[in-house]
C-alpha cells in the first residue's frame, strides 16, 4: 500500500515538474529552415535585363500568355499579383505574386510564389515552366 | 448477400466522391497549351502610335462607354482593370428550373443565375525599341452568384460562386472596332 502511494506521488510530482518547463523559445525560431531556402532559390532567377519596367511588362505579358488575370501591378516596387481559374473546373483559384528587383546594373532578379486554392505550390517543376515562359516573353519583348 | 449491397453501396459512394474532386494539376497551369496563342491573338490588337498616355486614356474611356467602372490603373506599365455589375437572369434557365420542378414532383429546386460581375484587364505596352507601336491586350472574364434551391429536403442557401472566361470573339471585335475610332487608328492583328 505504502509502495503504491509513493509511487503515485513519483509520477504526480513528475508531472507536474514537466509542466514547469515550458518549451523555450529557441534561438532559430525565426530563422530560415532548409526547406524555406530550398523553396526561395527555386522561386527565384536573376536575368540579363537592365531596365526594371521592360521586365515588369515582360513578367505581365507571360502571365497574360499563360491566361492570368492581373490583379495589381505596382510599378515603383516591382510588384505584380495575378490570378486564374483552374480550368476546365471553375471553383479552383491559383494565385501568384510575381516580384521584380534589381540586383545589379545589369541583372533583374525575379521571384515568383504561387498559390493554388490559398494553399502554396511548392512543386518546382511548376516554377520552371513558368520561368520558360517569362524567358520566352522578355526575349521576344526584348527584339 | 446483405453484406455484399453494403459493399457495392459503399464502392458507389466512394466513386461518386472522387467525382466531386475534379483532379487540377496546377504544374500544368503554368505551361503554355495550344490555346494559348489563338486567345492571344484574339484578345490583342496593335497600334502605330507614340503616345502612350492617349493610348491607354482612350482605352478607359471606351470601357467606360460600355459601361464598366475603372478600378485600378497604373500608367507605368499600362495596366487597367474595370468591372461591371449586371443581372444575370435566363429565361431559360428559369424555364429549366420549373420544368425540373414540376418533373422531380417538387422535390428539386436547382438554383438559377441571378448575378454576375463582368471584368476586363487591359495591358498596353510599346513593342519596339523605339515605342512607336503599342500592343494592347484585354480580357474579359466574369463571376456568377447563383441564387437558392432545394434538393429534397435539403436547402441550398444562394451565393454559390461560378467564375468563367469571356471567350467571344465577337466581344473582342466590337472593343477594338470602339477603341480604333476613338483614337483614329487602324488596328493591326497579331
């Protein structure tokens, strides 16, 4: 009997020890983890464009190629949100923010984050193609 | 036997679910498709001018002869959108819903096309060098609200959304016929 109630206080007292240590806050709560890095390096790529508003038009019309809604352009920070249905099926939204900086004299550095459904798309295959067509946009914007 | 009713009847279910998912592969909304090119064609015209400002004024302007309420603009990269809220209302649609009505013995209401809000966004945008021709772009797509039904005994409340593309080429047609004469120039297609 005398066992079994020390035992009941064991736990009990470990239990309650547990409860006071409340999960600190670790020092890389906010820093980038591998995957956040991984999905950034593929949203990302710089071109051989020099004037910023040739490569925001270039980044309108791939969208619009691609049957986009442009929903906001902002030309003074690069920004640009567009929109689409998921067709053939009328319900889906895919969304995407496309932003334009300078990242040399030379080089424009686009990133590109899309949505389907509020939920991001994190399938790098769906940034290569859009980057082909981006490409293919500011090469013929570019002649 | 008994047992294998309730397995069919769940295997139908379960098939009649999967139904509802329509799989959209959204790798495949960012790749150009063969239509890509003639809806480009279609919602694009192009004009020998050097003013870029008229230009896009001009396009305002005639959106706002049809009726439409501009939202946004920017000028720095010829951006415009514009929406405007009609009825939606079908006669046959109505008709439809009676004669379901009548034929499900007033168990089936389907609801009916009762608003929409019709868009347009246009792009206008030099496309040589020397900015004497501009390319403009416009598409029309629309939001539908449906209004209530009944399946049964169960209520379907109103507001179900259905969006769509406007691919009529004759809405394009008659855009770019206003928006030449207001700017005295003969459009070029693609």
């Amino acid at each position: 009997m005398r066992r079994a109630w020390r035992a009941t206080l064991a736990i009990a007292g470990l239990l309650s020890v547990q409860g006071c240590t409340a999960p600190q806050p670790t020092q890389d709560l906010l820093a980038p983890t591998e995957a956040q890095m991984k999905m950034r390096s593929f949203q990302t790529r710089t071109f051989d464009v020099k004037d910023r508003q040739l490569a925001m038009r270039g980044v309108i019309a791939a969208l619009q190629d691609l049957g986009f809604i442009i929903e906001r352009a902002n030309e003074s920070l690069g920004l640009v949100t567009a929109a689409r249905f998921a067709e053939p099926n009328y319900y889906d939204v895919v969304g995407i923010t496309v932003t334009v900086r300078q990242e040399t004299e030379a080089r424009m550095m686009i990133r590109a984050n899309a949505i389907h459904n509020n939920k991001p798309i994190e399938d790098p295959k769906v940034y290569q193609n859009f980057f082909a067509t981006l490409e293919r946009s500011l090469f013929v914007t570019r002649e | 036997m008994r047992r294998w009713g309730l397995v069919a009847t769940a295997l139908f279910l379960s098939s009649q679910l999967a139904g509802c998912m329509t799989p959209t592969e959204p790798g495949e909304l960012f790749q150009l498709t063969p239509e890509s090119a003639i809806h480009r064609a279609m919602q694009t015209r192009l004009f020998e001018t050097t003013d870029q400002t008229e230009l896009l004024s001009a396009s305002a302007a005639v959106l706002q002869d049809l009726g439409f309420q501009v939202e946004e603009s920017v000028r720095d990269v010829g951006f415009l959108r514009a929406t405007k809220e009609r009825s939606a209302r079908q006669y046959g649609q109505d008709i439809g819903r009676f004669l379901i009505f009548v034929l499900s013995l007033g168990h089936v209401i389907i609801p009916v096309d009762l608003h929409q809000k019709i868009a347009a966004v246009l792009i206008e945008r030099p496309v040589n060098p020397d900015a004497t021709r501009h390319e403009v772009r416009i598409m029309f797509y629309r939001v539908v609200w449906k209004g209530e039904g009944q399946a049964d005994r169960q209520y379907v409340p109103p507001g179900e959304q259905k969006m769509e593309m406007l691919r009529d080429p004759v809405l394009y047609q008659q855009f770019f016929a206003k928006l030449s004469k207001a700017v005295f120039l003969e459009p070029f297609t693609l």
